[in-house]
C-alpha cells in the first residue's frame, strides 16, 4: 500500500494518506491478506519500494499466492514519439523527475518479476495516460471459482489524462475511486444475473462494472469526468483476481439459505465441489487460496500489519 499526499512540488492531497490505510485495512480484517507492507509520504521512496518489489517479494511469494499492489497520488504523463508513459510521483519528486517517480515500466517489469505467481493485481487511483501492459481483449467472464482463480495479472486506474480523480473525506472518506473499490470489494459488486448469479464472490469485470457504475453517478452531480482503465499485464492471463463478499450470506457454511429467493450455482474447484458462496476457509481447504506468513526477517503473524 503506498499513499503520498505531502508533496514538496505537486499539490497536497491528504485523502491519499487515509485512503492508504483504508485499503490496508480492508485487507487485513475483510480480505484475510496474510502481508500488508504499507507506506505513505516519506517511507514511500523509490528505492525501498524497488527493494519490496525486485528484492523482498518475489523472494517471499510461491506460484499459489495472490499479490495486490495499491497506490493513491498523483498520476503524470511523459509524451515520446512512441506514445505516452505514465508516471506515479513519490513525495520529493519534481515537476519532471520521472527517475524519482514509478513508471509504468516499473509496473510491467514488476509484474514479470512476480511472473510466477498466480494473480496479481495493480490498482492506482491516479489519473494519467501511457498505462504498462495492453488493452484488455475481450470481457472477463469467467465467474467460477476455478474459472477466476487461473493464471492473472491486472492493472487498473481511476483515470486517464486530463482527468482528476475525485476525493472529499466528507463525502466518501477519501477518494471516490477508492471508495467504490473498497464498497465493491466488499461485496456490493457481487452482481445478480441469470448467467452469474449472486455467489459470495468479487470478480474483477464485477467491480470494475460498479466502479464505473457509481463514478458515472457521481460525475454527473459533480461536473466531472473520471474513467478508469484496465490492462493486462501478462499475455496469458486467463482468469480473475476476486474477493469474498464480507456480507456474502452463509459465508462460512457455503450453503444456500433456507427460504432465500436466490438459487446458487455449484462450484468445483480441484475435484471440490462447493455450494455457493464459498468461504476463505473453503477455498484455502481446496489450495485456491494459500495462508503463510511473512519472512522471519519482516516478521508478521496473519492478520497483522507492517507499516515500513
């Protein structure tokens, strides 16, 4: 988690900080993340963070593990003959320090790094142009849990050049992009349709669809235009990154509800059959979702935090 509002040469955006530590908490107690590394304003520079991300890692991840990477700040743009590179600015970086700043270079050569394992998702509220990867080719639709949980890796923004990304700690405690990630994460991003029905399950094309869904609304009221991006960073991805809906019904017995209106799918993953909606418990049991703790030397015990 990396949160950068105390800019020395770009205008302070305090929601970045809180919006930092919101997303590490959803994490820890909502999403059971087993290693949150989390640094804001002066602990987020570009060398500690290349260290965790070339270094720390790809050492400390297996093939079964999942990785999510969050940033909130500024976005920036450097315009070449072959197109625009995006840039993420750290809290000393000047107006064009771009070697201070993360790429979308960085991203993508991140995301090889940690080519082996099984999902990773890059989420960045920032608005700017030049993403890393390429355009996504066609729509996400896999909604078992087998299905989503092959090989895939992500990458999202909240919007593209000249655009802002819309924030007031008044109204949505932070960012609205950011909001809506952790609202959809949640669980209100679990969609009912004939096809999908409502599971217990956060797929990635669910809450980009109520991203973009409740930044459309706000948009309208406010007068501004915000429109998030994702990419593929890998060229075989072929499943999801998703979440488990914290107010999922039955969550820990998997099972359907007495009396309920809404008729879950079955699931098999790795020769388990589940009734939907599944539990962590469930998906750990069936090795879709793996538990360990972090290197001895960055010690943290499941549930814990490490702010660096």
């Amino acid at each position: 988690m990396i949160g950068v509002s105390d800019y020395a040469h770009w205008p302070h955006m305090e929601p970045s900080f809180v919006d930092a530590k919101r997303v590490r908490n959803f994490l820890i107690k909502d999403a059971d993340f087993d290693c949150v590394y989390t640094l804001t304003n002066a602990k987020a520079t570009k060398s500690h963070i290349e260290k965790l991300m070339q270094e720390v890692f790809p050492r400390l991840l297996s093939k079964d593990d999942r990785f999510f990477f969050y940033f909130s700040g500024h976005g920036t743009q450097r315009n070449t003959r072959r197109g625009a590179i995006g840039y993420l600015p750290l809290i000393s970086a000047e107006r064009q320090g771009y070697a201070s700043m993360i790429s979308m270079d960085d991203i993508e050569q991140w995301s090889h790094l940690l080519g082996d394992i099984r999902q990773a998702l890059f989420v960045l509220d920032a608005c700017f142009s030049g993403l890393a990867g390429f355009q996504l080719k066609g729509e996400l639709r896999d909604k078992t849990v087998a299905g989503l949980s092959q090989y895939a890796h992500h990458l999202i923004t909240a919007g593209t050049a000249n655009e802002k990304s819309l924030a007031s700690i008044k109204l949505w405690n932070g960012s609205l992009f950011t909001n809506a990630f952790l609202n959809g994460a949640s669980g209100l991003a679990d969609t009912w349709t004939h096809e999908y029905p409502k599971d217990g399950i956060v797929s990635l094309k669910e809450l980009l669809v109520y991203i973009k869904k409740v930044i459309d609304a706000e948009s309208l009221k406010n007068q501004i235009r915000m429109s998030p991006q994702i990419s593929d960073l890998e060229a075989d991805n072929a499943g999801e990154f998703f979440f488990l809906a914290k107010t999922s019904p039955n969550a820990e017995r998997g099972a359907e509800e007495e009396g309920s209106t809404v008729t879950f799918s079955n699931a098999v993953v790795s020769g388990a059959t589940f009734a939907a909606p599944v539990s962590h418990s469930q998906l750990t049991r069936a090795g879709i979702i793996r538990t360990q703790n972090c290197l001895p030397n960055l010690a943290m015990s499941r549930g814990r935090r490490t702010d660096q």
